[in-house]
C-alpha cells in the first residue's frame, strides 16, 4: 500500500510519500515547506495562506520525486489536528481535492500520535516506547497503555518551543529562534538561576520565561541565558521522562518535534535513557520535524485496521487530543 | 559494611534499609543524575530532600502518622527516617472483608483531611503510598508534596487517589466513596467543593 501524506497544523506545509514494507515504513518522498514571518511570530492566516500557495506544487513534486504515479497512491491522509484552524482547513481541502481527483479514499490523523508511529514504523527494534515530543506548541510525554496513546505528562502552560521563541522575540532573535538559541547557548558559560517547574509528570515554562527576560533586561550576557534556559528546559523535559518510563516500566525512549532536533536536548535525554538501561531512538531530522511522511504512515496503519473516512465525515479537530484516538492497530 | 537493601527503586531516588543508632530506618537517598548540569542537580537534590523532610515533620504536628524522622542530610539527599514494620494498604485491601474496607478507607480519608487541613499536599497519595501500622495510616514519600491552600490542589491530590483505587483495587470501586466520607467528617472547610473539583479534573479528561 501507498499512502500520500499531507501535514499542514502549523507554520509547515509537507507532503510525503510512503509504503508498507511488511509493516515497516519506507519513505518514498518527504517534502517540507515552511512559512516564515517577516517579523513576530506565526500569523495563523498568513500561514494559512502560505500553505495554500504551494500545497498544490508540493504535491506534483513529492510524486515526481519518486518511481510512481498519482494511480499508484492507494490513500490520502491528512492532519486533522491538533493545530491552527486556518492551516488545517487549508490542509483538508487541499486533501479532499486530491482523494477526489484521484479516487482514492481519504483519511484524517492525529497529529501528535504520528510523530510517535513514526519511530515505531522506520526505526527496527522501536517498539513500545515512551515519547518526548517536544514542539513549538506542543509538549508531551506519550505512551501506550490500556489501548490508547496516554499522555503521562505536558506542559500545563506553553509548548517548550514556544517558550523559546517567545524568548527569542523578546531578545530580537528571527522566528523559529530554538537554533539561535542553540548556538549562543553553547558560548555560554555561566548558569543563571531559572525556576524549574514539575508538577508530578506535567510541567510548566512561563515562570522561567519571565525570569529569563528579566535577566536580559538586567544587562546578563545572552550567551549565558541561553545556556541557562536550556539546561533548565531540557532538564525538566529531561526528567518528566524519566518518570513516565519509570511508571510504564517500559525501556524504550524516542524524541520527536522540532525541539528533538537541539544536540543538548537529544544529549540529555540518552544519558538518561543510558542510565537506566533503556533503549534510545531518534529519527532523522526530516521525520522529527512536522512532515507528511508520518502523517502518510499513520494513515496506512489506521487503514489496514480497518477505519474508513469519508470525505463529508473528513472534519478538522484544532483540538484534537493525543487519548482521544482510538489505537486499533496494536495489541 | 552491610550490603545495601534496595526496598524501591523510583525515577528520583532509591530507598534502602539502614540502621540508625540502634533504630531499624531507610535511608531515601535521590539520585545524582549526571545528563544535567552540577548547579541544576546540587539545587534539585537539596530543595526537594529538604521540603520533603519538612513536610513529613509538618504532617506529624498535625497527628498524622509519618516515619520518624532521624536524619536529613542535603548535601547528598538522604532522609534517615523510620523502618515501618507495618503492610502496604496496596497490598492488603483487597483482602479485607467489606466492613474492614470501609472502616481503613475512612480511616484513610479522615487523615488525608488532617493533612488538607493544614494545607499539606502530599502529591502522590496512592495505596501503594500508604503503609497500616498499630491499626493506624501512615503516609509516606512526601517527595511530590507542597504546602497549598488551593481547593484545586486538594481536588488533584485526592483525584491521583481516585486514579489508584480505581486501576489497582478496581474490584473495589466503591472505596473511594469511603475515603471521601471520611474526609467529609474531618474536612474542617466544607468539602463539597473539594469534590466538586475532583469531578471538574475527571471532566478535564486530560488525566487517566
């Protein structure tokens, strides 16, 4: 089975192209396209509009770039949620046209719990593990128990990604700031005292944040907030981790999310992996970012079990939650 | 030098049989962990071993049963505290009678109301949490605790109950009930809007 994948919730438009290899994931094509703000942050319309601009291109692309054609796609998936309303409409639209274009069915995923699959479909030996998904707005502790994708901990204010780029504005840093954050944060030397707030598995930034941009104000070195922000965040992250797979009793971790992407925050969470004798998996970084490869191979794996969607049933969810979908693909 | 007992191994610290004196105790040591900075972790490990310590002592002011307290040691984490020769409530409800059910449920909620009433939230109260000793309940592992006057932060100490009861005594549901007729009757504030609560979190639907 091949399965066209389009994922558009937030500032990405990507469109990717996978098959089922005995139940393995081989991506075919995987195309990313990202909206960038002239100033500020992601304005949800512009975004919109962005995606709605080059959607139709990405599509053509993504299957030139492969040995098929738009006959040989047997699906198409799509983001439902959870994500910017104005992106995911625009998203599902560009899904609808193309299943009726082509006739083939379609068919609308979780967004987070593909970030998850993925892992699971193109990594061998990730099999059961704890997520930390870790994104502009979204930050969660994912694993399976009990026939559903549990969230076991998430930021009970902001996504982590977020807290940077908040940060990153109020310093001057271009949108997304997390890799400028990144490369100052390794010139700096000396920590600054930040709060670190874990409630049980959950978690919370926007005290640090504030605290953060006081030292800005107070004239510290960037270098060194920024050193301190992150040993503080991914600490934190770090450590809610830690607790979910010490619950679960499961010895598996992966990371995904466009934060996944940070060396110090992959660093930190394999020590901990490694210090507890757990298995440690990361994708590359085409498949951690938002993509439309994992939304295509969620979309093989809820069909192949047999859930079937139709166009006037193909609804976006902004608020799409990670338990709310009912994983019928596993034992 | 006694090998060391590990009794329980957690994601934060590790607890072993000691001898303090001539007393029987374990020592909760938390655990250095190295994938974060020294200052990070030196903080961490202190702020948490001494706001456990001072909970459990504030818990035992307000005649709740806690482990005597013998030793606290910041600099490398480690609370000294007493060995409860007594059975873990997880391990023993199931086998009570009916009656008996009831009665330590009761029991247990009326001391969580103690604890609620003085605004000390204990943070992970689960059965396995719990240890029956000379027919009374003693708390343990303060280590997720604050002191919080919130209805809210009552309402999410007793749901992480509600949770435990309902995925580990599930045969026995109704046992929270109990608990809550018990906090009921020694919640000094009314406690309606303590339960209230506790239904708006379960409508969250964001925890198990």
């Amino acid at each position: 089975m091949i399965c066209l994948g389009i994922e558009g919730t937030a500032h990405s438009i990507g469109v990717g192209i996978v098959k089922n290899e005995n139940n393995k994931c081989k991506v075919l094509s995987n195309l990313i396209k990202s909206y960038r703000p002239e100033q500020g942050g992601i304005h949800p319309r512009e975004a919109a509009n962005y995606h709605a601009n080059h959607i139709a291109d990405l599509i053509k692309e993504s299957v030139e770039k492969t040995d098929i054609n738009f006959k040989d796609v047997n699906l198409v998936s799509f983001s439902r949620g959870p994500g910017l309303g104005p992106c995911l409409r625009t998203t599902a639209t560009a899904a609808r046209a193309l299943s009726l274009s082509i006739k083939k069915p379609i068919i609308g995923v979780n967004h987070c719990v593909a970030h998850l699959e993925i892992g699971r479909g193109t990594l061998s030996d990730c099999k059961d593990p704890v997520l930390l998904y870790t994104s502009g707005a979204n930050t969660q502790v994912i694993a399976f128990a009990e026939g559903r994708y549990r969230v076991f901990g998430e930021t009970l204010d902001i996504g982590i990604g977020n807290c940077l780029d908040k940060f990153g504005r109020a310093v001057g840093l271009d949108f997304p700031s997390g890799p400028k954050i990144e490369v100052l944060a390794t010139k700096g030397k000396n920590y600054f005292e930040l709060p670190y707030s874990i409630k049980g598995m959950d978690i919370a930034f926007s005290g640090l944040l504030t605290t953060a941009e006081q030292y800005y104000k107070n004239g510290e070195k960037l270098e060194d907030i920024c050193f301190s922000i992150q040993e503080t965040t991914f600490a934190a992250l770090t450590e809610v981790t830690e607790r979910a797979i010490a619950h679960t009793e499961k010895d598996e971790v992966l990371i995904g999310g466009g934060v996944a992407a940070n060396k110090r925050l992959r660093d930190m969470v394999q020590i901990m992996a490694e210090e507890r004798n757990a298995s440690f998996f990361a994708p590359s970084k085409d498949l951690c970012i938002d993509n439309g490869a994992m939304i295509a191979w969620l979309g093989v794996l809820m069909h192949n079990s047999g859930i079937r969607m139709k166009v006037e049933n193909s609804f976006i969810d902004q608020r799409f939650r990670t338990d709310m979908v009912d994983v019928t693909w596993r034992d | 030098m006694i090998k060391e007992t590990i009794l329980y191994q957690g994601a934060e610290a590790k607890i072993c049989r000691s001898k303090y004196m001539n007393f029987d105790t374990v020592e909760k040591r938390r655990i250095s962990k190295s994938y974060r900075i020294k200052n990070i972790d030196n903080r961490l490990i202190s702020y948490r071993t001494k706001e456990e310590a001072k909970l459990i002592i504030e818990a035992r002011n307000q005649g709740v049963s806690v482990p005597i307290i013998y030793d606290v040691d910041l600099k490398n984490g480690i609370i000294t505290m007493e060995y409860l020769k007594g059975k873990r409530i997880k391990d023993i409800l199931n086998n009570f009678d009916e009656d008996e059910r009831a009665r330590i449920c009761r029991m247990i909620g009326e001391n969580i109301a103690k604890l609620h009433n003085n605004n000390i939230i204990h943070g992970d109260i689960t059965t396995s949490n719990m240890i029956l000793m000379n027919d009374k309940i003693h708390f343990i592992d303060f280590g997720l605790g604050e002191i919080n006057s919130e209805i809210e932060a009552k309402g999410v100490d007793l749901h992480v109950l509600m949770e435990a009861i309902e995925s580990t005594h599930s045969r026995y549901s109704n046992c929270f009930n109990y608990v809550l007729e018990g906090y009921k009757n020694k919640l000094k504030d009314d406690a309606k809007s303590v339960i209230k609560k506790i239904e708006d979190i379960v409508k969250r639907g964001r925890y198990r």
